[in-house]
C-alpha cells in the first residue's frame, strides 16, 4: 500500500497548497502510526515524490526501482489538491475498487460525506501506477483556498487551513490503513486491460495534453506487454 504526496513546488510561492500541507499529513501519518505502534498486514510505504511538476518523474522513477514489487501493490493513493475538505476520491475507472474505497472509508464515516468518481485522471503521481496497471485513489478536495492560488506566489502556509488538514489526515489514516490490512480480490492489470481503460475513457486525451501518449506506445513508461500476450 502505497500513500504519497510530492515534495516539489512550482516555486512562485512557497507550494503550501500545491503540495507541502499534503506532505505534512503523509508524514503526520507515518508518525502517529509508528506511535501507536500498529502493525498493518501490508507494507505500507509513505512516499514523497520529486520533480512531480516537470513531469511526475519521482513516481515514474519508483516504477523502474521497485520493478519487480509491482506485482504485490494493492493500491496507490496521491494527496495533491490543497487543504479543503476531503470529499471523495478518484477512483480510476476501476469500478471494483470503488467498493473498497467505500468499505475503507467506512470508519470515518462522521467526516464525509465522500462521492467516488470513477474515473482515470491523469495530472498527478498516480499516473505511472495507473499505467502499470495498479489501483490508484486520488484525493479530491472542496476547493477552499487552492484554486486562486495554484502554482501562484500566493501559495503560502497562511492560505493552509490547519484544522481541516488534521481531519484530512484521519480520513486518509483510514484509507491507508484499511488498504493495509484487507483481503483483495483484484490484480494487476495487464498491458491490454490498460489500454481498455484508454480506449473507454478520455484517458488518451489526458495522456497528449500531458505530453504522455508518445512514451506510452513506445513502451517507453507504463506496463509492458508480457510475452503471452505479445503472442
Ligand atoms: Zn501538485
């Protein structure tokens, strides 16, 4: 299980919305639970990505060093949209997984109301464990404060609204963990249920605004065809 927010910034501001608050929270997360001395049944990684905004090259980099790992991800959640309320997530377009979302998200019930959209979006570290075929969440967020000062030098921690982040930090504990200690019923997908995901939805689209298409069908970034299927 994998939970991660990027460390880099625009660098107009000071990035506190866009993405240092999200940060904080995933590392308040590693703490309290290192504190609570909880033991989960999965490996739980608390990542902080780089180079996000040049084009999600920490995440990508993870794809190549843990290559052989992939396989045993259950799911990957990013944390990139400010300090407004969770709302739900985006759930990628795996309408398997949104049942889980619910079942996880159970225990913080009192926080939401949460809407799952299940659909793929592109834009943010989840990208490349989309590609490769693993579950992916992003959070999504009342919009608060982020909009007005996105990628602006108005991006500050007096814009961060501290309270809310606190709470934000019990609904993705809950996420995490819940992802932690579940029994799944889904895989990896291949190459080919990938592109069924592409050919469905808008993903494609997404892909050449971000400048992401050419890599994808030259099997220069995301899951590669494996040798029964390239038969
Ligand atoms: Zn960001």
């Amino acid at each position: 299980m994998v939970i991660g927010a990027h460390l880099d910034s625009w660098g107009l501001g000071t990035g506190a919305l866009d993405n240092g608050c999200n940060v904080a929270m995933v590392i308040d997360i590693a703490r309290q639970m290192q504190r609570l001395g909880l033991r989960p049944r999965r490996t739980i990684r608390f990542a902080l990505w780089n180079g996000e905004e040049q084009g999600l090259y920490g995440s990508f980099g993870y794809m190549r060093t843990h290559a052989d790992e992939l396989d045993r991800h259950v799911m990957a959640s990013s944390y990139d949209i400010g300090s407004g309320r969770i709302n739900g997530f985006f759930t990628g377009g795996r309408p398997r997984l949104a049942a889980a979302v619910e079942q996880v998200l159970a225990p913080v019930d009192g926080l939401g109301p949460f809407t799952l959209i299940d659909v793929p979006i592109v834009g943010t570290d989840n990208y490349d464990f989309m590609m490769e075929g693993i579950g992916n969440l992003v959070g999504n967020h009342e919009a608060a404060t982020y909009g007005p000062n996105y990628h602006a030098a108005t991006d500050t921690f007096d814009k961060v609204d501290q309270r809310q982040l606190r709470l934000n930090a019990a609904i993705v504990a809950a996420v995490t963990w819940g992802f932690a200690q579940m029994d799944v019923d889904w895989q990896r997908q291949s190459r080919q249920e990938i592109q069924a995901l592409i050919d469905a939805t808008d993903l494609g689209e997404q892909m050449k605004t971000f400048g992401l298409w050419e890599p994808w069908i030259s099997g220069q970034r995301g899951r590669k065809a494996d040798r029964q299927e390239s038969r």
